[in-house]
C-alpha cells in the first residue's frame, strides 16, 4: 500500500564520527554497532480513530532510529503494517453505522497526513494485515507441522508453553494482562491460559477470508510474524535470509511489550526456528494534564486536531522530543507552549549570518542520539548553542546546523 512522501535527509558536514546507537530494551542493553545494514519492524495503526499523541510519540521514535542509523552509514529496510481488520475497527464501524472497509481506508489516510506533517520518514513497505491472508493461512500450516498448533471447537490457538522462559514480564502479571486485553485465559479447551489464538473461525455478520483453517480471519501477532518475515527478508518468507535473528529491531508502544511483541516473536521463532528481534525497542505511553489519555476517558489529543488549530507541526515534534522516548509522560499546553518559545530561539538564531560554532553542537547532538536516543539533553545543546549566539559568540555555520537538525531529529527549522 502507499504510504506518503520520501523525504530528503541532507547530508551532514562537517564528517561526524557516529557512535554506534545504543538501546535499553526489556532484554537489556544493545547495540548496534555491528550492523552495516538493519530491518525495522514497526507495530502500526488500527484504523478506527485518529492518530492521537502517544502514537505520534511512538512513530517519531523509531523515526529517529531510522534517522541516526541512515545517517551513520547503516542501510535501513523499515517494514510497517496497518492492523485493518480487527475486534476495535469492527466495533467502530457497527457503532457509528459505517462499512469497515471504508472506515478503515479514511483513518489511513488520515495518518498519512499526520505523519507527513510531522516528517516521519515512510516505510519501504506499509503492509495491511488484509494483504497477507494467504501468507497467514500458509504460516499457520508451517507451525502445525512443527507441533505449536490445536484446535479449540473451530479456533486454531497458539501453545506457547515452549517460549514461557522468554517472558519479560513474571507469569502472574502476564497473565493479568492478558485478561485485561481481550484475552481469553478461561477459555476450555486451551492447553495453557496464555496461549493465543492463531485462527478464529468465522462469527456471523463479521468478516473472513477462506483458508484450509476454514473460513475465518487470523489472530492479530501472526500477522505482523508473517509480515515481517515476507516483507524484511528477500528469500522464501519463512526462512531469514542473513543475520542470527530474522530482524534486527521490534519496535511498538509499550502497551505492545506484552502480549503482542511477546506472542509474534513467539510464533515467528516457531515458524522460522530463528530468534525474531535482536532488539526490542518500545516507546512509553503519553498523558494528558495528570491523567492517563484513552479512549475510554475521552481525553485524546489529536494531531490532526492540533494541526487544524494551527499549531506547527514542527512545534509538536520539538514538544514531544522534550522527553525521553521510553519514559511515560504528560501532555499539557504549558510544554507546547515551552516548546513554540524555544523553536522561535532556534529559529532566530538560524535566520543570523553570525552564529556561535555549531562542529560541536552537531557532534554533542549525534552523541546524545547515541546514547539511547538522548532527545531531552539534544535539545539542552541547542539551547545553549542559542544563548551563546544571542552572547556574540562567532565561527559556526547555520546552514550545517539547520541540514544537521533536519537530518537528525527531523525538525525542518
Ligand atoms: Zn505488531
């Protein structure tokens, strides 16, 4: 599927000297030193709603992995996918009388644009799971070869029962989880509470596909296992073409940490008997004014709402790269409001002929990428850089400094 414009990312000079990037991640630190070419695999969207700002937050960080990679020399294969066919898409469209089909396709387009405005670079491929039936139905057939796979009346369920030593959370609290969001622990039959569902056969008045499972639709970790295995590696879908993992980084929100994250790497190490991710990136979750933003509160925030009012989406990326990516944090007007003053301060200082050295700036500002995509103290940098200018330091270059942030973090000053 089109995802939206490719934007240029300007080369940097002067040369820097790129550390290798490193991550924390729920299975430690990692590093990304060895790699001259990486696979991203970036959890996308359910298309019922709009792109709100914890998922703006999570695309911006990955975003910047993609950046720094790029611009340190590493070739990046970014794989995304759109989960659009799902329980919360199908509720929707019931409930506001619409056809799925067509609420789905407005919501992408509508991220599209979100994502656009805020220069994200696009996917190489941005994948709907309504694409890969096939793919799914073929890997579902694999994995039953292998012995991971049983029917439950006419569902096909996933036993997990192998992969439960590479839990990152403790059973107890998974299982919690897994209650909590639309799993189905009780149900008889299972062999384990956590095992998940592969292949749900058809309920009536929903939509299927038809397979030699039977007519139905698949559970949503399979897909984006499938997808990230036909659409990262060049070889038969089901076999990694290089590397000791089929990609090199799992990225998502933290919500997805468990179960999604956990249950595809699960079902693709069944399918391809490689460990999946070499490393598990995961963006934390944003808030709003002290309070936990969800649906079910009504408190979203919406880019596309923001955008409508005005705000410059340059404002919104500068506010959200004040906090660390993994942290959970909050939304307020005060911190766009911060945000808007110190964009101005950059921006004025940029616009001067005679500007305070910007070698180092640039280089500090790589290294605190480095170091666990260090936006906060990246940003700090910049505004030092800002008051030395306004002090009558000489000797920089704003033109290297604006290509430096354009390529880097993305902010087209
Ligand atoms: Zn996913």
């Amino acid at each position: 599927m089109n995802s939206w414009p490719t934007l240029y990312c300007p080369p940097l000079s002067p040369a820097i000297n790129f550390k290798p990037l490193k991550v924390a991640t729920v299975y430690g630190e990692r590093s990304f030193a060895e790699f001259e070419s990486a696979r991203m695999y970036v959890c996308g969207i359910t298309p019922y709603d709009a792109t709100h700002l914890g998922h703006a937050a999570t695309y911006l960080t990955f975003d910047l992995v993609n950046r720094y990679l790029r611009a340190a020399g590493t070739s990046v294969a970014f794989v995304e996918n759109i989960t659009d066919i799902d329980d919360p898409l199908l509720e929707r469209a019931t409930r506001d009388n619409l056809n799925w089909q067509d609420l789905a396709a407005s919501q992408i387009d509508l991220y599209c644009s979100d994502m656009t405005a805020l220069r994200i670079l696009p996917p190489d491929s941005f994948v709907p799971a309504t694409a890969v039936m096939d793919l799914v139905s073929t890997a579902i057939s694999k994995m039953q070869a292998n012995g991971f796979v049983y029917l439950v009346d006419n569902d096909l369920y996933f036993d997990i029962s192998t992969f439960l030593s590479d839990l990152p959370i403790p059973l107890e609290t998974a299982l919690a989880i897994f209650a909590e969001r639309g799993g189905d622990p009780q149900r008889v039959g299972k062999r384990h509470p956590l095992d998940p569902i592969l292949w749900l056969a058809n309920k009536p008045g929903e939509p299927g596909w038809s397979s030699v499972h039977g007519y139905g639709r698949p559970g949503w970790h399979i897909e984006c296992a499938v997808i990230a295995a036909r659409y990262l590696n060049s070889e038969d879908f089901m076999t990694s073409s290089s590397g000791n993992t089929l990609i090199e980084l799992q990225g998502g929100g933290s919500d997805l940490i468990f179960p999604h994250h956990f249950m595809s790497a699960a079902q693709s190490k069944a399918l391809t008997g490689k460990p999946f991710a070499f490393a598990y990136m995961h963006a934390g979750m944003v808030g709003l004014d002290g309070e936990k933003m969800s649906k079910s509160k009504g408190n979203l925030v919406f880019v596309s709402k923001l955008l409508a009012d005005g705000v410059d989406p340059m404002t919104i990326r500068y506010a959200l790269l004040t906090s660390h990516y993994s942290a959970d944090r909050m939304w307020s007007n005060e911190i766009l409001t911060s945000a808007l003053s110190d964009i101005s301060n950059l921006r004025e200082s940029l616009s001067r002929e005679l500007v305070a050295p910007t070698d180092s700036v640039i280089s500090k500002m790589a290294d605190c990428l480095a170091d666990d995509l260090n936006t906060p103290a990246a940003l700090k940098v910049l505004q030092e850089w800002h008051r030395e200018t306004q002090n009558g330091a000489v000797g920089g270059s704003p033109g290297e400094l604006a290509r430096a942030l354009d390529s880097l973090l993305g902010l087209a000053l």
